[in-house]
C-alpha cells in the first residue's frame, strides 16, 4: 500500500486499486498538529474528499475512507475511461482522474464538449458543439429534439450516440489526423496544449484556427469590426 515516504515522514503516499483495476495514490501530509488533527489529504478526485478524523483515529480509518470514495466514483470513471478507449478525446489530451471534461470528435473539424457530473454521471451531460455552424446546427436540433430518449440505465456514450443519432468516429477504424487539422494560422495542431476551437463558417472552407491566433490575426486586419466582446472578420485562407 506504501508507495512513498520522505525522510522526514511529513509525506506518506499511499496506493489503491479499485474494483476495475484502476491504480491510485492517496498523498498525505502531517503537521505539528497531528493527531489531534488529520493530515492533509490529496486525491486527484473530481469531487472534494473530506474525511472523518478523530484524534483517536488511524491512519487505517483514512485509507478506508479513500477505498470507500473510489467505490463511491467508480460510475464515473467507468463512464469517461468508456469514452476514452472508444471515441477520439481530442482535449484533454492526458486526462487526469479529477477531469470532468472530455471534447469528443464527431467528423471533420466537428466535435462535442460534454461535462459530465461526477455524481450522477449517466445523466444528461453539459455538451457545447464546436465546429462551423452548417455542421453543428442539426447535432444542436438532435439533441433538443431528442432529449427525452436519455436513458440513465444505460452508458454515457451509448446515450450520446442513440440522442445525436451518431457513431462517434472509432480508434480502431481512423487515425486522429482523419478529423483533427492543424490551425490554419500558427500550423500547428497544439497550441499551449489546446486544438483547434474555431472553424470558418464558409462550407466550401471549414479551416479550423485557435482562438488566440484567430484574435490575433483578426485584431491587425483593417477591415474587422468589433461588437462587444466578438471580432469580426476575413478568413486568412477563403476570405470570407
């Protein structure tokens, strides 16, 4: 269960694994206070972990309480590791245990932010549509339309696709680079580790920019306008 000990036995880390086989590490920082005060407790959990301390209490009574939340999360995780091992995550690109967002591919320069409640994780998530808007009108009207049909007894991802009446792009069949293009203004495809989040509106362009270099491009052209917080203007590859 030890996974760690400093030298001077401040920090202890310790390791569990779940009912899915999933590894993690519960960190554990003691003060000049302990016991009559617990150690600090770090978990890389998407909800806050407090526990229930006595003075009398070991450090045991912790690790059971972790077991317990990881129990408690395990719907969750199931939830999202389903959506990592069987769809193209464009963003976070190295979820942590604790991320509560996945952006989900659906075609080319087209895609889904879902944010998904720790707590009630088949529920209907949060989702925010990226992409031109030609190619995410009809998934905004499928989801409307079809938001009745959520089904909580079943998965995340087979609600996703039966409410958007989609297959989700599959790892096994295309290559990241099938639907994920590089930024049209900087070239390149990361960007202080974010993709592409906007896309010309013309149908016959689509070229996917990220925001800061579009802003930037937009912000020294002559001809963009702006209306409140919104820049307006020329698409540096089909200017429109």
């Amino acid at each position: 269960r030890v996974a760690y000990v400093d030298t001077g036995l401040t920090t202890v880390k310790l390791r569990a694994e779940d009912s899915c086989g999933r590894q993690h590490l519960i960190t554990l920082k003691f003060n000049a206070k302990y016991p009559t005060e617990p150690p600090d407790c770090l978990v890389d959990f998407p909800v806050q972990f407090a526990i229930s301390w006595m003075p009398q209490n070991s450090l045991a009574d912790i690790y059971s309480q972790f077991l317990a939340a990881l129990e408690s999360l395990k719907p969750f995780w199931d939830a999202l590791d389903e959506l990592d091992g069987q769809t193209w995550v464009l963003e976070p690109e190295h979820p942590s245990r604790s991320a509560t967002s996945r952006r989900i591919a659906i075609g080319n320069n087209v895609s889904v932010s879902v944010e998904v409640d720790p707590r009630h994780p088949n529920m209907l998530p949060e989702c925010y549509f990226l992409g031109a808007d030609h190619a995410v009108a009809p998934l905004r009207t499928k989801l409307n339309n079809n938001m009745h049909l959520w089904d909580p007894e079943i998965s995340l991802l087979q609600n996703l696709k039966d409410v958007l009446e989609i297959d989700f792009p599959s790892r096994a069949v295309l290559e990241k680079s099938d639907f994920a293009q590089d930024c049209g203004i900087c070239y390149a495809y990361r960007l202080e580790g974010c993709a592409p989040d906007q896309v010309c509106a013309e149908p016959r362009c689509g070229q996917p920019f990220h925001r800061a270099c579009l802003q930037e491009w937009l912000q020294t052209l002559p001809t963009s306008r702006q209306s409140f917080n919104v820049i307006f203007g020329e698409c540096p590859y089909c200017n429109k």
